[in-house]
C-alpha cells in the first residue's frame, strides 16, 4: 500500500526564498523533466537573469517579470519512498488571502528564513496565521547562509530569537536548519563549509517526518451534504466529520433533536456495507421518515455537540472592506450555512506584532484578527476547534465571497 | 526542538483512516456533491480522455449511479476514431445524458491546426463550449484538470469563476480556505470546478488499476508506441512504450523523466500559450 502524502506549506516573509528553495528542492530530487529546465534557462535569459529557480513555481507571466509569487501552487514531489505535495505560498502582505487558501491545504508547515533579515513581519504573521489554523509543528530554514560566511554564532542568535518569539504561540519547531537553497548546502547534501551543524539536511528531514495518525475513537459527527433520490428512494448523502457509524446505530439528529435509526449504509459498488469511518463520504438511509436537509448533523447521543446561537471566536479578516460590528454575514460551519452578525470585537489585534490594537472595536480591518462574539440567526451544531476541527472552524462570506476565516474557542 | 535522526512526529491536520487512493476519491466525491448542492444547473466535460473518464467514473459513484447532469462532448471532428467509439459504447451503457458540442460555423471555414493552433483550439473547442453553455443556460463546468499536467493549472482553485466574456482573472482568485469553496456567483459568471486537481497522472493510473475503469485502446502500446495524452489525432504523438497494460503503464510512469503533455504540440509554441489560452477560456 502506498504511504501517506504529507502535504508541507511553505510560508515566510517576502524573497527569503520559498520558491527558490522549491525550485532547488525539484532539481535536488532529480523531480523534473528536462525539458522544463531548458525552458526555464531560456525564460531566465529572456528577462536578463540568471537562471531562476524560482521560475519553477511562478509560473505566471507576471510573476517573471516582478519576481515574485501572487498565487498559492502545489508540486508534487517523491523523495525514496516518500510522498509529498509543497504547498507554495505568497509572501506579500496583500497576498494573505492566498497564503491562507494554500496553509489551510497542509498538514505541516516549512518556514524560510533568510539569515540575514531575521525575523519579519511576514515571517511572524504565517507564524500567528499557521497556530491559528491548527498547524502546530514547522520545520524552519536559515536561508542564505552563504551570505554570512557559513557562521554557527548567526545561526545561533536568530535560533534564539526564533524561539523567544515562539513562547507565545502553541508551534513547535521540528527541526531548524541552516542552508543556502542557491548554493545547494543542506538541502540534499552536507558540506563542509558548515560542519559545524550535525543536524540533519532538509531532505532528510522530510524523509524523519511521520504524521500522527489521529484517534478515530473521536465522538461521531456527519454532515448532511445532500439528498437524493435514487429510484425511489431517498438516500441522505454526507461526509463523516469524526468517529465511526454503524448499520442500526441510534444516533441523534440535529437541529431537529430527535433519535433515529441508521437503516443502511450506501456506497455505489459495495453491498452491505456496515461501518463508516471518519472522512469517508457515503450514502445513508433512515428507518424514520423525517425532514433531512443539507446542514443537518449527526452525533452520537452521548457527548453531543452543543446547538447554539451564540460563540466566540477569533476571525482573520481578509477583505479590504472592514468587517463592522451588527452588519449581517454569512457564516459557513461544515456545510451548514446561516447568516449572522458579529455581536462584539472584544479584541482588534495585529496579526504580526500581536498587540491589541484597540478593544472593544466596531470594525476589523485587512488582515487583522478579532476576538468576536458572534450571534446567528439560527441555531447552528458547533465544537471548539480543538475537539473537532470541521465543527469547531468556519469561514465568513458576503455577496458572493468568501472574505474571512474563523476559529471557536 | 528535535534535532536527533528519530522519526519527528508532528500532529496532523486531518485524521488519517483512509488508504492514499480511498483519500484522493473521497475528497473528488466531497468536491462534485458540494459542486451539486450549490449549483444545479451543471455540466461535465468528458473528454473520452483518462483524466474525465475517471471523474466521470467517480460522479457515478457519487451520484449513486445515476449523473444527474448532462455530460458535454467537444468534438472538434479531428478527434481519434476510438475515442468516438468508446464515446457511443459507454454513454449508452452508463446511461450519460451526452451532449455534442460542435462549433459548426468554424468547421465550415475549414478551421484546422494547420494553420495555427491556438487559432483552432480557440475556435473548435473553446467558442464550441461557450455556444453550448449559453444554449443551455450551464452555471457549472466541471473539468478534470489535474495540478501535476502544467504549472499555470496548479494556481488553480477547485471552484474557479469565469467571467462572461469566460476570462480567468488569476491575479485576484478566491479564498478557499479548508473544505469551503464559493458556492454562488454573479448572474453573468460561470464557474469551472476541478474535482480532480489534487491527482497526478500516477495516481490516476494507480486507480484506473484499482477499479478497473474501461480506457480507450489508445493509452496501451501498439508495435512500441502507445499515447500519453489524447486529443485531436492532428496534435498528439505517441511516445515509446512496451506498456501495453495498466500495471506497466505504472511502471513506465514511475521512472519516466519526459513531461506528460510532451506530445502535445500546443504547449511548445510558446512558454506563455497556455496562460494566453486558458485566460480565453480554455480547459
């Protein structure tokens, strides 16, 4: 059986050397075609540079010409046996809306840092965003060693700030070290201008990762997607969110509050099928005949989910006009969907420096985080993010965008 | 901090039950539901290729067998006589509500690629998929475009809008953070949805394999050649192969150093002819 894709976002602060790095770690890995080399040394030479490993992954036209990277991407890559999806992102602040769409992707992130520059705001808002989003464990790069000498007391003093910055943030770094992604040291292979570090390179690093496989002893919860009716007869179709559901399990139904009985499981091709396991998308039909629509929950009876109308919560606001406080929205949690408005911004915050910018706010601005009340106009199924993710996070929308991520805490 | 050759155990962002390719599916399945659920009046676009053969395998299984949208064909008339055979068989035997889209006008001006390729990908197929969007009124367009085939695909998001004049504005796409993806657009928009973006030619063949979905005779070697990629017979070269199975077709692809889409002569002319195509609207 084929092993487990870990999926790596690459983040960091504007031309430390995300793309580069990945343009380095394709070539490293012998992942590309030769064709695509020849086309990006001829590209390079076209816009009077050097050959641009960057061009790997910024493969529009306009981000050539600016040298740098507007959207998220994702290359595939095979080190030995082991499989991974390099989720590019953008470094820029402007750009945030597209470093969230790809962070949101992976399971683990790889922060650059370029040794000279040190800790900057972009460098410090993934941090922020990525502990925001659940993805508590980083795998950290000096980039550019080469430019200053290769010397451990550099390495050692941004170590050391890295980590004071750290204290306040629930991440870990898995591992830290020290290459020049241009001078290809430490990415496939050691060298002695840097001897001094005994840690691994970066792609051996990759191939120590292993994904802690999450209990699936979790409390049950399905999300009704759909129903539909195939020849007759009404199958609810759905996604298992958490835990395991059986044939004749009773199990409640929300909002509605009422128990019911499991009659069978469908999937097309398979008979009998008697147990779902959490993130399979599957058919089921009910013993009773009750009204089932999109937005519904299953749960299981014991520890069940809480149905409210009210939460609080931390948004990442992604849109240039402001978020104002008792302005309806659209709130999106699973598939349920429900407008609402946001009651009180206890805290505005920064999302770089992390200060309270103001309490008890009326609005929220481009790329800061508030600390929210939020009320909904109906009562909706939720979790903390910390119990079940896809119950305990939601995304914020208006017309027809979707403007803003959350977290209930 | 871990700086020691142990494994590093970090905590995942999802919970892992699943075997890779039960994965890969499921989340397709999640994909064209949600596509479903918000935008009824939808399409898909079969190719006859392996990539829109597997998605249209996979909406069976999501559908409970029954695809409840139609399926829409281009037929530049200059496709392989197989793939017109294998279109007729399986839309029968699948029960597919197919409809053939042509671009009659420019097949009477004799548009071919002789002339210029970008000119008749344009035309046959491209203007061949807006007619029939308007004709029938489609708001969704679901393609099976994979990350893995070009680089300008891998910026795309799974639910990408097109403006009415079909132009992909890739500088400001939408957020699509974890499983939301936009589900309404503006009345003048469409929006291409791509169940099958996270996949690579790989796992396409690994799950060809598994389910053992029907292929066209073309994918398997013949006298030392087989074809990678299928399209118009005009455009496609065959590569050099003994694969003549899906087992060695893994193998082949499993060492393979030579780009999926080489013997596809459009991407060649010109580093930017994708961007400049599919910013026209092209697939």
């Amino acid at each position: 059986m084929q092993k487990e894709t870990i999926k790596i976002a690459m983040v960091g602060h504007v031309d430390h050397g995300k793309s580069t790095l990945i343009g380095r770690l394709l070539i490293d890995t012998d992942s590309l075609p030769k064709e695509k080399i020849t086309e990006i040394k001829k590209l390079s030479k076209e816009l009077g540079k050097e050959a641009e490993l960057a061009f790997i992954v910024d493969q529009l036209k306009e981000e050539r010409e600016q040298a740098k990277t507007i959207d998220t991407t994702q290359i595939f890559l095979k080190i030995k046996n082991n499989n991974f999806v390099l989720i590019d992102t953008p470094g820029h602040v402007e750009l945030l809306k597209n470093m969230i769409t790809g962070a949101t992707q992976a399971d683990i992130a790889l922060l650059v840092i370029d040794i000279n520059e040190g800790i900057m705001e972009q460098t410090k808002r993934h941090l922020y965003v990525l502990n925001m989003v659940g993805i508590n464990s980083v795998i950290v790069i000096f980039n550019k060693m080469d430019l200053v000498d290769y010397k451990k007391e550099r390495f050692n003093a941004l170590k050391s700030d890295l980590l004071t910055f750290l204290e306040n943030l629930n991440i870990e770094p898995v591992f830290i070290i020290p290459v020049s992604a241009k001078q290809d040291v430490n990415i496939s292979k050691k060298c002695y201008k840097i001897a001094w570090y005994k840690g691994p390179s970066l792609l051996e690093a990759f191939g120590l990762l292993k994904s802690n496989t999450k209990s699936i002893k979790k409390s049950l919860r399905f999300a009704v997607q759909d129903i539909y009716k195939i020849n007759n007869k009404k199958i609810i179709a759905g996604k298992m969110l958490s835990g395991i559901l059986k044939k004749n399990q009773q199990v409640l139904l929300l909002p509605s509050n009422v128990t019911v009985t499991i009659k069978s499981l469908n999937v097309f091709g398979k008979y009998n099928k008697i147990k779902a396991c959490s993130g399979e998308n599957i058919g089921i039909s009910l013993n009773e005949t009750l009204p089932v629509k999109r937005g519904y929950i299953l749960a299981q009876k014991e520890n069940s989910p809480k149905l409210s109308v009210s939460f609080r919560g931390n948004i990442l606001w992604l849109c240039k006009e402001p978020l104002k406080i008792n302005k309806t929205i659209n709130l999106r949690c699973s598939t349920q969907e429900v407008d609402c408005i946001v009651e009180r911004i206890e805290k505005r915050i920064d999302s770089s420096t992390l200060n309270i910018i103001e309490e008890n706010a009326k609005e929220l601005r481009l790329n800061e985080v508030g600390l929210a009340a939020l009320k909904t106009k109906k009562p909706i199924v939720i979790e903390k993010f910390a119990f079940i993710e896809e119950l305990g996070r939601f995304a914020v929308g208006r017309d027809h965008d979707l403007i803003g991520i959350g977290v209930i805490i | 901090m871990i700086l020691s050759h142990t494994l590093t155990q970090f905590k995942g962002n999802k919970s892992r039950t699943m075997n890779y390719l039960d994965e890969l599916e499921n989340k397709t399945i999640y994909i064209l539901r949600e596509a479903y659920a918000s935008f009824r009046n939808i399409t898909l676009l079969w190719s006859i290729g392996k990539d829109s053969s597997t998605l249209l395998w996979i909406s069976r299984k999501a559908f409970f067998g029954k695809i409840p949208f139609p399926i829409i064909h281009i037929d530049t008339t200059f496709k392989f006589k197989e793939i017109y055979e294998f279109r007729d068989i399986y839309s029968k035997k699948w029960g597919l509500d197919l409809i053939v889209s042509k671009n009659k006008s420019a097949l009477k001006e004799k548009i071919n690629p002789k002339k210029s390729k970008l000119e008749c990908c344009n035309a046959l197929k491209t203007e061949a998929l807006k007619t029939t969007l308007r004709e029938y009124g489609f708001k969704a367009l679901l393609l099976a475009i994979r990350r893995d085939e070009h680089g300008i695909r891998a910026k795309e998001r799974y639910f990408s809008p097109r403006t009415i004049d079909f132009t992909w504005n890739y500088q400001d796409q939408p957020l699509e953070p974890w499983g939301f993806y936009k589900s309404t657009i503006e009345d003048e928009e469409h929006i291409r949805i791509h169940p099958m973006l996270h996949w690579t030619e790989l796992d396409i063949w690994k799950y060809i394999k598994k389910e053992k979905i029907p292929m066209v005779g073309l994918y398997f070697a013949k006298n030392c050649k087989r074809y990678r990629s299928i399209g118009c017979q005009t455009c496609c070269v065959p590569i050099d192969s003994n694969a003549n199975t899906t087992t060695k077709i893994i193998r082949e692809l499993e060492t393979t150093k030579i780009a999926e889409r080489n013997g596809r002569a459009q991407d060649k002319e010109n580093s930017y002819t994708m961007q400049k195509l599919r910013s026209l609207g092209y697939m």
